[in-house]
C-alpha cells in the first residue's frame, strides 16, 4: 500500500519496506532528493520535518528553488482503442479530447485526495 504524507506543505510518498522492516518516505515534487525513514506515523513525521529540513536548508545555500517547475505538458502513450473512445466520448460530450481529459484527470486526482 502506498499513501501520501504531507509534511509542512511538502507531499511524500510513504512505502513499508518489508527488507529492512520500515516504512519509508520520500517528498515529491521537488529538484532533488529527500527521503526518510521511521516504523511509526509519529516517527515518519518527526524523520520526514528533520529531512526537509535539511534539504530546504541546502537549497538556500545553493541559491535552488526547492520546488521542482511543472509546465503543464505531457504526452501520453495509449492504445488506438482507448483513443478512439476518448475521442468519441469527448465528442459526444461537445468538448475536445484535452479539455474532457483534463476534466477526467482532475476528478480523478480529485477522488484520490479525499
């Protein structure tokens, strides 16, 4: 199982890793690397604020945007089926595939939130 943390506005990924026997977290979205490990929630949260910590710290010291920039752009590979339904469903829907796709994507996300 896979879940989100959020830690001071800052989202991880949280993962058991049954090799070692604990849970580990790793922050998304940012230009560079911050992971952290604990065996509890409180552990997680307490390892995952020293981890950002530091980080943040080290991107002020290199004059780095700790926020990784997303341009709003990506392509994605699907079969010629899957294309042809979307574009009938976005059709049907009197919308172009991208504007009924970014609907589908954000209820989506949207659900996963919650």
């Amino acid at each position: 199982m896979i879940s989100i943390m959020e830690i001071d506005g800052y989202k991880a990924v949280i993962k058991y890793d049954p090799g070692i026997g604990m849970f580990r977290g790793e922050f998304i979205g940012l230009n560079g690397g911050a992971d952290f490990y604990a065996t509890s929630v409180d552990g997680l949260r307490k390892e995952g604020k020293k981890s950002l910590k530091i980080f943040l710290k080290m991107c002020v010291e290199d004059g780095v945007n700790p926020r990784r920039k997303f341009s709003g752009r990506f392509n994605l590979r699907i079969s010629p089926n899957l294309h042809e339904r979307i574009a009938a469903l976005a059709d049907a829907s009197g919308k172009s595939i991208n504007t009924w796709m970014v609907e589908a994507l954000d209820h989506e996300t949207s659900q996963q939130s919650d």
